[in-house]
C-alpha cells in the first residue's frame, strides 16, 4: 500500500480545526472526500491542520474542541481510516522540519505576494497603520507550512477551494526551486478545483460560511436543525404564489441533499406555489434523513474522545512509516548528515540528472582484475575482489546485474559463499541492493 506506484494519484486536504462543521463542510468538503477515497487507484491523505489552526485563534479550548468534532464528523460520514491516511498534523514532527527547509528555498517576496498576507498589509495601509501591524510571522510562513503537507506526502493533486490555489502554486514553486538545487526529490502537486461540487448558501443566502455566521451545524441535534431551517430568509411570496428556484438558498440547500428526482419534484412545488412553510418541512425532513445516522454515530464518538484519538495516532503512525525515511532523505540531500559517513566526492553535491550505478572493470599492477561498483555519482559502493581472469571478474559482475542474491559477513559480501568484495565505508548492504535494482530496472 506505501509502495509510492506512479500510477497511484495521491490526494491530499487539509481541515482546519477552528470551528465546528457546517453543512456547508459536508456538502463542499467532507461528502465528496470520502467519495473520491473510495476510487481505485486512489492514495487519499486527509489530515487536521492543527498548526494552521495556531495562526486564526488563541483559544486553546476551541482548538481541542474544534479537533474532536472535525475528527469525529469525518469518522461518523464514513471515512474509512484502513483505506485512507487520516492524521493530525501536530502528530507528525517532520512537517515543521521540512518547513525550515522549504523557509530556506522560498524567496520572501513570494510569501510578500500571498493573497491573506498582502489582504492584512493593505488594510493596515487604508488605516494609516505600520503595515505589519498585527500581523504575526504564522500568516507570514502559511504558505510554507501548507507547501510543506503537501511536499511530504508527495501529493499530485490537492482539492481546495478557489481561495487556495495560490497556496498550492507557491507549494509548487518551492518544489522546484529545492528540486533544482538538491536533485528531484519532491512531486509538483496541483489543485483541484471542482466545479460540480456545491458551495452552500448559508441562513442569509451568502455562502455558508463562519466568518458569516449564517451555518448550519452538521450536526445539530433536530430540534435545532429544524430551528435554523425554518429562520433561512425567503422571500414575501405568499402560499399558492409561484417561486423562483433560481436564487432561492432554500432550493439550494434542498438540492445538495435531494436526488435528481426529488429536485425535480420540489422545482414543480415551487411553481405551483408551494409554501415556504412546507417547503421548509421538506427542507428539514430531507435533510435529517441524511444526517440522522450520521449524528447517531457522531454522538458516539464524541462521547468516547479516546476512540477517536487512537484513530488519529493509528494514522500518524502510518503517515510518519512514509514522512521520516523521506525527510532523512531530505535532510541528506541539503547536507545535515551523519559525519562518520564518508564526505562524498566533490562532484556528487550537485546532482546531474540521475545517472545510474555502475560496475567498472580494470586490471591492478597485481596483475589480477578487479571490479568497483560505484552509484550514480560515482562514489563507491563495493570493491570488488581480485579475480585471477577477466572472464571470472566478468562474470561476477554479470551475475550481480542479474539479479545474483549475495550475502553479507560483515563487510564481506558473498555469492554462494564465495567472497566476491567488500562494502566501501559507510555504505549499507541495502544501498548496494537498491543500485543494483535500479540497475536492473
Ligand atoms: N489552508 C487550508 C484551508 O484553509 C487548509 C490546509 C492546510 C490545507 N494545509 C493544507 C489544504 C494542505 C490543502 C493542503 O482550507
């Protein structure tokens, strides 16, 4: 399953945890989320975005809170945890890490040009203020904690709403920039904006939205639902008057849960002038029949905080079997490495484009013959033993290109118990298993 397989897509989102889930979120985010992770073919990277959270609010309580019910809506809608890599992102200490390489990559004025960064500053500017008043170094490195996710994860394609897509750019500029002075190590991902998937409208008929305080939790008990459904504004058309679907938030909101066919019914009853009392009822009962077995189970969850925190250390645990080997990578290539690991040569700081390890064949004043077999960058991988003919030394080489199994005793390494070289320093057996793979392929 961790077998990064190129014709695997991996998608990646992140949720913020700073408030708690509207319909809004279900219909735009959550519902077809879980959708796309049933796909075959599909690596689905779903994760809390509790670091980001940091950056909106001060509240601890409401950054708890706002994790157990994100969390608990996600598992209650059905995600399937088996199947996809659902996490928290304070859980996974290489992100951070991997932020401070990025921040050495990511020219300032990129970060200058980012649409919430240059909104603070030009507001600041109208009010005559400094114009970083206000404004905290979190906001600044957004977009380098979001590029940073999604690096990680080796992520192709990231669904986001419009807001975001330039989040996702500049994830893509700092990936080339790295790759061109470090060696390809990182996939450039792209945003998916999906234009089939609804954007709700909220109780005033703008977006549902937080920063509007016109939502509909996901799961408010009924009583409540049906409270808030029945206060959507509407207008003034009286009972046998006909109604216009076309703006209409309650038709909108009916739509994103109804069938084609139920929308079809329901488009009728507005022309033959339903009320807006009934249509409201509809509304409601439409929507708790979604909803209902989902609340039952978030309810549940919500009641039991430590079944859902295991869910998201399980998951941290399969995210970090793929984030800490790539970032030790990562951190190799930019040079934080171990010392007694022998300097590579010169030549080998700046990656070419990939070349592959090779086996170079030469005769020593001893008059035997010998092999290296060198990586990529031509730094040592095994000196061969010395063979009393060229066709002996030929043929050891040829056995190992073809796949020839060989054993180790300590540096010693063998083929059907014949000593045939030795390790170089510092290399591991499984480096000189992947080159020969890599030759091979
Ligand atoms: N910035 C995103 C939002 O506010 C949340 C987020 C954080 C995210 N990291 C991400 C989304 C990585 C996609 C990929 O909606």
């Amino acid at each position: 399953m961790s077998v990064h397989h190129p014709s695997v897509q991996r998608v990646l989102t992140g949720i913020t945890p700073s408030g708690t889930p509207h319909l809004g979120n279900y219909a735009g985010a959550i519902r077809p989320a879980i959708a796309a992770s049933r796909q075959s073919g599909v690596e689905s990277f779903y994760f809390l975005a509790d670091y980001h959270a940091l950056i909106k609010t001060t509240d601890p309580a409401r950054v708890q809170r706002s994790t157990l019910e994100i969390s608990a809506s996600w598992l209650a809608a059905g995600l399937d945890t088996e199947r996809v890599w659902f996490y928290r992102q304070s859980d996974i200490p290489e992100i951070p890490e991997l932020t401070w390489l990025l921040a050495c990559v990511a020219g300032k004025g990129l970060l200058n040009r980012a649409h919430a960064y240059k909104a603070a500053v030009d507001k600041n500017v109208a009010a005559a203020e400094d114009p970083d008043a206000g404004v905290n170094m979190g906001l600044f490195m957004y977009p380098v904690l979001m590029a940073a996710d999604i690096l990680m994860f080796k992520s192709h394609k990231v669904p986001v709403g419009r807001d975001q897509i330039q989040h996702i750019e500049m994830a893509r500029d700092m990936a080339a920039s790295f790759n061109h002075l470090y060696g390809e190590h990182f996939v450039l991902p792209e945003a998916e904006v999906d234009a089939s998937v609804a954007t709700l409208p909220g109780l005033d008929g703008r977006k549902m939205s937080k920063s509007y305080d016109n939502t509909i939790p996901l799961f408010a008990p009924a009583a409540e639902l049906k409270r808030l459904i029945f206060s959507i504004v509407t207008d003034s058309r009286a009972p046998g008057e006909p109604k216009e679907t076309e703006g209409s938030a309650l038709f909108q909101l009916y739509q994103a849960f109804a069938t084609a066919e139920e929308t079809r019914a329901m488009r009728t009853a507005f022309d033959d002038g339903i009320a807006w009392g009934e249509a409201k009822q509809a509304l409601f009962e439409r929507i708790d029949a979604a909803v209902s077995p989902m609340r039952e189970k978030y309810e549940a969850l919500i009641a039991e905080p430590h079944v859902i925190e295991r869910h998201l250390q399980e998951g941290a645990e399969k995210a970090r079997a793929i984030a800490t080997p790539f970032m030790a990578e990562l951190r190799h290539a930019v040079g934080l490495r171990n010392l007694a690991v022998a300097f590579a040569p010169k030549a080998a700081d700046k990656p070419k484009a990939a070349a592959l390890p090779q086996f170079k064949q030469y005769r020593e004043a001893d008059g035997r013959f010998y092999f290296k077999f060198v990586d990529g960058d031509g730094r040592l991988l095994v000196q061969g033993a010395g063979f009393d003919s060229p066709r002996d030394a030929g043929r050891c080489v040829a056995a190992l290109k073809q796949g020839a199994a060989f054993s180790m005793e300590g540096y010693d390494m063998q083929v059907d118990g014949a000593s045939i070289g030795t390790l170089a320093a510092g290399v591991h057996a499984d480096e000189v298993r992947r080159a020969l793979a890599a030759l091979a392929a």
